[in-house]
C-alpha cells in the first residue's frame, strides 16, 4: 500500500481537489491511504480569528468564520453535483462552523486564548478538507472513506506541539485505516491534528501534515510515501532567492532531512525520520503538474559533494562567556538544562575553552532564558542573523568543496562556522541580509557553469 499526501495548495480549492482524484484515481492499484491538509491559508485564518477573539474582536473573528464558510460550501457546489449529498455535506459543514463561531464567542468571553483551546480551533481546518475532500472523490467514483485522524494519530498533551506515539499509532492504524484497504476502499484523513489517549484533540505543529503520512506510512509499513505540493520536488535552492535553482530528482535521506532542518519549506523537518526507520521511500511531487519526475528520496541515492543549499533568516544567536567553563565538568549539560527549560530548540553550536554560542530561530522565549543563563557568565544577543547551510553527503570526503565554499563567500562575513557531526552539512551564519547573496554566490559556485 502506499500513502498519498496531498498539502494545502494541492487541496486548495475546487480545480485542485479536481486534480487530486485523478491522482488518486491512477493509483487506486497501490492501496492508497490519502491524508489531507487543510485548504490552503485555511489554518492561518483560523489561529488569526482565535487571536482575534481573546483580544474581544468577536466581530473580525465571526467574519473571519463566515469567509471560511463560504469558501467551503462554494468549493461543495463546485464538487458534488447530486443535490442531496451536497445538502447533506453542506449541513455537516455548516454545523461544524456553527461550533466553530461558538468556540470564537467563548474565547471571547473568557479574554485569553489557551494552547488546547488554539489546538481545538487550528483543528478545524483538516476536519473540514478532509470531509469535502471524501465527498468530492465520492463523486468521481472512488471508493473514498473518512476516517477521524484523532482515532489514529495518538499523541501526548503539549499541545500546539505535541508528541506522537509511534506504538498507539501503529495500533490504531490497523484498527482504523486496515479494514478500509482488505476492502478495496480509500481511507481519507486529516494531517496535522491528533488526539491525546482520552480523546483530546492536538496539533502536531505547523507542517505536521507531512509527519502525519509519514507516521501513517511507517505505521503500516507502506512501500512509498508520496508528498504532494505545489513545486516539482526538492530543489538545490529556493527559487525565489536562486531563480537557476534545480530540480534534485534523487536525494538520500540524510541529506533531506537536514535540508528540511535548515529552511527548505517544501518537506516538514520531522517527515523523513519515521520513513528512515522503516526504510521507506519518499516522492515528493507537484499536483499542478503530475507528469513530473518530482524528488525521491531513498537511502541509495547518488553521493555527491553537495546536493543543495538551504537558509534561515530572522535568526537569533546568543552568546555565553565564562571562564567557569574552563576545565570544567557539567557545565555544557547545566547550559543546556536552561534551554531545555525553556522549551528552546538551538539550530547550530560553536564552542571554545569559554565561551559557547548558538542559533535560535524561535527566540518567543528569550527574556526568560537570558534571565537564567546570566548567572552563568557574559551574555550577548545578536539578532537579524541568517543560517546558511550547505549539504551533502561528499562534502567533508575531501577540503575541495569546503574550501570552495569559504573561497565563494569572498568578502561577505561570517559569524559562526559548525560542521555536522556527520559531515554532511556546512553551516555558516551570516548577516541577515547577506543569506540572499550568499546562497546565490554558493550555487554559482557548485551548480553554476564550469562548476564541477
């Protein structure tokens, strides 16, 4: 069986979930278990009108629910012709948005917004798609079923974050989604949203449709996993810094999963690591034009020098001085205590014999964090930094790719230097205004002409 995910863009609207089922349709062979975004932008509005709301705008956040519902039932007209299944459709839709403006009325009331009452809310968005999108492929003759993601994706109680349990989703999954495939039908769930084991709904992050089907995937042991977004695969660049950026057709999946780590959108950081564990393939293609060859991602692909570059802006890097580090034992784990207090994940560290300097890219919590770490010795904050990272699995073999990659920033600066403990992944921090120059100077570099 495979898993087929399809992102935000590919179920955007009526004409993309058009396309959807026809890709769907030309894989019916394989078993397909579909696992569904929310309609583009649909997440954002969503938290943007519980903001709204627990700041007392109940009026912005009603509208908010009413352009969402209309986009919605438009899409229905669009997508079911038999009129009583569209009414039917149109009054589960509609019932869900009368809860959904309800909720928004409660936070309003109540004046502040809880992350489970934000989870309830961001939640909307999947249910919704995933409903008209189990509608929509009805209607062309597929033999779809919905199925609940909170059934089977079973999390911990952090939410806005939380942790799946690999061992409850394999469960469930034979339980929810099995049964469906023994009988030639195709499951259709939500990504993103989960539940706790007492039925409390979650989140599993921005972009946790994509760890969704992988999750799904490996709970299944899928033989391919396939993304489905709206560019052709991975690229060596984002195109929109590097317009001469190229299409990667095969890449390993160290490789991915770091350039997914350091800012390369088109696949979630966490997507690769249940597909690496069970070994399992990964496409990634564009809904908008189905005949490519797209991206895959396998543990046999070419090793190369350098594969890609990827980037971060907006980065913050805090630096820690003290010569209390000197010689000393347990002093790194004390400093990483802190962060871990502080639910603050750090992208790259440099050390020396006293001082100690990494990257943030959420620093929401920085007040209370500088707070802590102060006592420890010399803190500094630099802010509008921007990660640079070039990756592949050749790069350390020999100095020839990272000298050319130092020789190619020529006189831009750089502010922090860490290569991967794998040596597959150069990572350089660089003002923030110079990780557009710097990524295109890099790709000139390694893809550019006479670049060998």
């Amino acid at each position: 069986m495979i898993v087929v995910k399809f992102g935000g863009t590919s179920v955007g609207d009526a004409e993309a979930i058009e396309r959807a089922a026809s890709i769907v349709r030309g894989r019916l062979p394989g078993r397909p278990v579909i696992v569904v975004s929310a309609m583009g932008g649909a997440t954002n509005a969503l938290l943007a009108l519980a903001e709204q709301a627990s700041r007392g705008q109940l009026i912005g956040a009603a509208r908010a629910v009413e352009a969402l519902r209309e986009r919605h039932l438009n899409a229905v007209t669009a997508l079911v012709p038999d009129a009583q299944a569209a009414t039917e459709l149109s009054g589960e839709l509609g019932a869900m948005f009368d809860e959904l403006a309800r909720l928004a009325e409660a936070i309003s009331v109540l004046g502040f917004l809880t992350p489970r009452s934000l989870d309830t809310i961001a939640a909307y968005g999947e249910i919704l798609s995933s409903h008209l999108v189990t509608a929509a492929f009805r209607a062309r003759d597929i033999p779809a079923e919905l199925v609940d993601a909170r059934r089977v994706m079973i999390t911990d109680d952090h939410f806005c974050k939380a942790e799946p349990d690999a061992d409850r989703i394999a469960e469930a999954a034979r339980a929810h989604l099995q049964p469906h495939l023994r009988e030639g039908r195709v499951p259709i769930m939500g990504g993103f949203i989960g539940a706790t084991p007492d039925g409390i709904t979650t989140t599993l992050g921005r972009g946790g449709s994509d760890y969704s089907a992988s999750l799904v995937g490996a709970a299944l042991q899928a033989d391919v996993i396939e993304i489905w977004t709206d560019v052709d695969g991975m690229l060596t660049a984002d195109p929109r810094v590097v317009p001469d950026a190229r299409l990667i057709e095969r890449i390993r999946f160290d490789e991915a999963s770091e350039l997914a780590s350091f800012g390369a959108k088109v696949l979630h950081p966490s997507t690769i690591a249940p597909a690496v564990r069970r070994g399992i393939p990964v496409y990634i293609y564009n809904s908008r034009r189905p005949e490519g060859k797209g991206t895959l991602i396998t543990s046999d692909a070419p090793r190369r020098p350098v594969s890609a570059i990827a980037a971060k802006s907006a980065t913050t890097v805090v630096k820690l001085r003290s010569t209390r580090m000197l010689l000393a034992s347990g002093f790194m784990k004390t400093v990483f205590e802190i962060f871990e207090r502080h639910r603050t994940s750090v992208d790259v560290i440099a050390t020396s014999e006293v001082s100690l300097s990494v990257t943030l890219d959420d620093p929401s919590n920085l007040d209370e964090l500088l707070g802590d770490l102060t006592p420890l010795g010399d803190v500094s904050v630099e802010r509008e930094r921007g990660i640079v990272s070039i990756v592949g699995a050749g790069l350390s073999d020999n100095g020839v790719a990272l000298a050319r990659a130092f020789g190619a920033l020529g006189d831009l600066r750089v502010h922090m230097a860490s290569l991967s403990a794998t040596g597959i992944n150069l990572t350089l921090v660089v003002d923030g205004e110079h990780v557009g120059p710097a990524m295109q100077r890099l790709h000139d570099a390694f893809f550019g002409e006479g670049a060998t």
